[in-house]
C-alpha cells in the first residue's frame, strides 16, 4: 500500500487524531507534514477503567501505536522545549517515543517568533486571527522570507549564529521601534536554541529519503495532517486561517513524497461544524443549540482551552473540502453528539445577496454574508455508542450519514459513535 493522506475537513478539531490512531497497527509511519504544536489531537485508548487519554500537539498520532514510526516531516514548525516536555510526559505515561524520526530540514519555533505572534494579535485588535499564540505564523513567514532557522542549523554553530543574528537585526528594529518593546539578545536566543542541539541530534534525518525507501519496500503510510481544509493558506477562509498547507497537496511539500505515491486521501468530518479563532462560520449558533452542542460534544481546546463555536453540519464546506483534496473517503465524527435532538438541520447552500451558491463564492466577501439554506432531517433519540454496523443505527440516523455522503460527494467509510477506539462503525476498509 502506497501514501495515504489524512486531512481535516472542516476548522480543525474533527477527530483527525483518533482517526489516524484508529488505522492502528497496520501502519509503518506516520507522517505530520505542516503545522506545529497548534495542533491539539485528543486520542483515547482502552475501555472502562483502562480508559487512557492522551493529548498530542507536535507529535504525530502514530507516537501510541506500538512498531509504527512517527515522523515530524519538513513542512512542520518545531518548538524543540515543546517536543521534549511531551517526549518526556509520555514517556513518564510509559509510552516508548524512542523511533521518532525528525526532519532536519523542518523549521524551528525561535523565541523571539512566539513573542511576535502574541504581539501582532495584541495590535490587529478587532482585526486579530485569534491565533493559539504559538509563534507558528512568524515561524512560517521567516521560512518564506528565507530567514528562517532550520533544525540542521542548531548543529553548527557558526551559521546558527549567523542566522539568529540576521534574523534579529530586522525583528528587533520592528520589536523596538513599532511595538515599543525589548529586543531579543543575539547570544541568548543562539544559546537557547543550541541547547537542545544534543537532545535532537539522534532524532534527526532525511525523512523524504527515508520515506521513499520505506514506501520502496511497500511500506504503509499515512501523512497526518494538522488544521483543516478551511484553515489551509490557500484554500481557507483567508486571513483567518492558519500559515501553512493542511490540505493534501501539503503533504507531498511536507514530507518530500510525491503525489505519484499517494492511493487514497481520507478527510475527517465532524456530524456538525466547530470553530476555534475569529473568522467567517455560516451555521454557527450563537443561541442555546449552539450551547448543547459544545456541552454534548466537550467542544473546548485541546491546545488553548478555549470554548469552540459550534454550529450544524456545513455541506457546501464538505462538498468544497472533498473537491481540493481530492478525497477518497471521509471519516465522519461525533455522530453521538447529535443524539437526542429532535431535528437536525444540514446546510445545503447558501444564500448571499439573494443568490443561491451551491459552492463557495469566490471572494471571503461574499463567504462572510453567505446565510445557510438548511435542509432540517428528523433526529433520533436512541444511545448509538455502542453501534458497530451501519444496520444497528435507527433509521433517521442512517438517512443523516446517507444524505451526509450523497451531499459531501465522497464515500463515508468509517463512522465515529464515542471517542474511544472501539467506538467506530467501520464501513469499509481504509488501508486496503
Ligand atoms: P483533531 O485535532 O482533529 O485530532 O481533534 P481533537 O482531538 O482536537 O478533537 C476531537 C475530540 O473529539 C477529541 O476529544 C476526541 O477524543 C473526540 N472524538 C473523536 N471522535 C469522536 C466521536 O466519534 N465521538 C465523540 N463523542 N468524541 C469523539
Ligand atoms: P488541530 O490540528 C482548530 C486556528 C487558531 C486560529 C488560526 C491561526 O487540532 O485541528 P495559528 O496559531 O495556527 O496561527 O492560528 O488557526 N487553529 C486551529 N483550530 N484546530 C487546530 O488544530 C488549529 N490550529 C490552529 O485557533 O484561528
Ligand atoms: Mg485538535
């Protein structure tokens, strides 16, 4: 089996996490090819009292599965304190972490970039991204100004101080001048960033050789992303998005393999939307259902804490999510969430001026007064979490999952009933 590719559908938060964890014990290597540690994937193991919960953010979902390698490729933003406080906390959780593999090409989350981060939310005001603070946006913007520090860079220490110090002559004159703020000492950042040097060392190589030489061998493996479709550079709901490419054109520029060795491409969809951050949300609820929904669905940050704005499931966004990363099948989410509500509403269009969009207008403009035509389902009332086929489900819950496929254009291969392992129909096999 060749590359499979496993992206967000939706804002993020869709269970793409446990859906990786899920395709278990077949899996060679994991791959995270963008993002950083603004990903926050909850993955649960185990049943009743063995019920262990596990929080991830820089490491990649295949860390829990025993004899799968994890790989933090080159399209992902490191903070190196970050990687070895979680190494370290799930290690102390006996978790063994000692096959992750790093990029050496990946960039590095300098200090002085989660301080801009912060900053320049503190001054876009009502304008802000509501970022998760972690310096990933500056972080990105330095890769493509090419004066960013890469991985390789922290074992030499003549070109880490060079670059440190031709980063800082330009971040301080905009740290101190614009924002009124301290600069960053060249020598302290250089040694900071040097210190994790030793620790790395072992971790780090060229993953995209190491990754076709796997994928030679008939390896499987599957390229994780982090973020979502709506929240990719390109494809998203610009500004309000993330910095890099979470869509599955990313995973080829953030891993080294190329589209040729990629079989399948699987999007993780919620049974209804969440969002965390600023930004356009046609169907959020901003009234009571909105609430039940966060409370039934324990919609709040795995990496920031903050409540998620909830709203009902978006098939114009599935059906766009399906059209740019080419997918082959979706793993819908959550579905148990929706028990208990009397009707369900799905969004089948939009309406923006008076005009029915089908597909995502063309501008954020438009996208940000695009009001939801809704399609309202009956819903259903019966405990579904303990469901392993699609024929235990009640009818009206079938018809959601059946309008859900026929409206995103891609099959639902997968259905998740509860967080845990065993809660997931399983429709059709994703890896064969
Ligand atoms: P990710 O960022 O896409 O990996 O998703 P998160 O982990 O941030 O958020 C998804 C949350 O939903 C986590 O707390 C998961 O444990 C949980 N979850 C995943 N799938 C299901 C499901 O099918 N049902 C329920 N009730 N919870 C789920
Ligand atoms: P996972 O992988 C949900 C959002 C932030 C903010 C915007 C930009 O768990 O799905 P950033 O710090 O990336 O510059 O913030 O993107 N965001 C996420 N929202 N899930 C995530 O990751 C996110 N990663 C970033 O809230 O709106
Ligand atoms: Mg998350």
């Amino acid at each position: 089996m060749p590359a499979v590719v496993l992206v967000g559908a939706q804002w993020g938060d869709e269970g793409k996490g446990k859906a990786t964890d899920l395709l278990g014990s077949r899996v060679d290597a994991v791959v995270k090819f963008n993002g950083g540690n603004n990903a926050g994937h909850t993955i649960v193991i185990g049943s009743g009292e063995q019920r262990e919960k596990y929080a991830l953010h820089l490491l990649p979902s295949g860390i829990l599965t025993p004899g799968c390698m994890p790989i933090i490729g080159n399209g992902v933003v490191i903070d190196p304190s970050v990687l070895f406080e979680e190494i370290d906390g799930l290690e102390a959780r006996g978790v063994d972490t000692s096959a992750l593999v790093v990029s050496a090409s990946a960039h590095v989350i300098a200090p002085y970039n989660r301080t801009i981060d912060k900053i320049t939310e503190r001054f876009l005001g009502n304008s802000r991204i509501g970022t998760t603070g972690r310096g990933i946006g500056p972080t990105y913007a330095d890769k493509m100004s090419r004066i960013g520090i890469r991985v390789q860079d922290l074992f030499d220490h003549d070109v880490l101080h060079a670059k440190v110090a031709g980063a800082l002559e330009l971040k301080n004159q905009t740290l101190v001048k614009i924002y009124n703020r301290k600069g960053f000492e060249i020598d302290a950042v250089v040694d900071e960033l040097a210190s994790y040097a030793d620790r790395l060392r072992p971790m780090v190589a060229d993953t995209s050789l190491l990754l076709s030489q796997m994928l030679d061998d008939d390896a499987t493996v599957v390229l994780e992303a982090g973020q979502a479709t709506l929240l990719d550079v390109d494809h998203g709901t610009y500004p309000f998005v993330t910095s890099s490419n979470a869509t599955a054109g990313g995973a080829c520029t953030g891993s080294g393999i190329p589209p040729t060795r990629i079989s399948r491409v699987i999007a993780v969809v919620k049974a209804y939307t969440t969002r965390v951050g600023e930004g356009p949300f046609p169907t959020e609820l901003l009234d009571a259902k909105g609430e039940e929904l966060r409370n039934a669905g324990a919609e709040f940050g795995t990496t920031t804490g903050r409540p998620r704005r909830c709203g009902w499931f978006d098939a114009v966004i599935a059906r766009y999510a399906s059209r740019i990363n080419g997918v082959t099948d979706f793993v819908l989410t959550k579905l148990d969430v929706l028990t208990g509500m009397d009707e369900v509403p799905v969004c089948v269009a939009y309406d923006v001026d008076g005009v029915r969009h089908d597909e995502l207008p063309m501008t954020q403009a438009e996208f940000a007064r695009a009001v939801p035509i809704y399609e309202t389902f009956p819903g259903w009332h019966e405990d579904i979490s303990a469901a392993q086929s699609l024929e235990e489900l009640p009818r009206n819950c079938r018809d959601y999952v059946q309008a859900l496929e026929d409206m995103s254009k891609a099959p639902i291969s997968a259905i998740g009933v509860g967080p845990g392992r065993d809660e997931t129909i399983a429709v059709r096999d994703l890896l064969d």
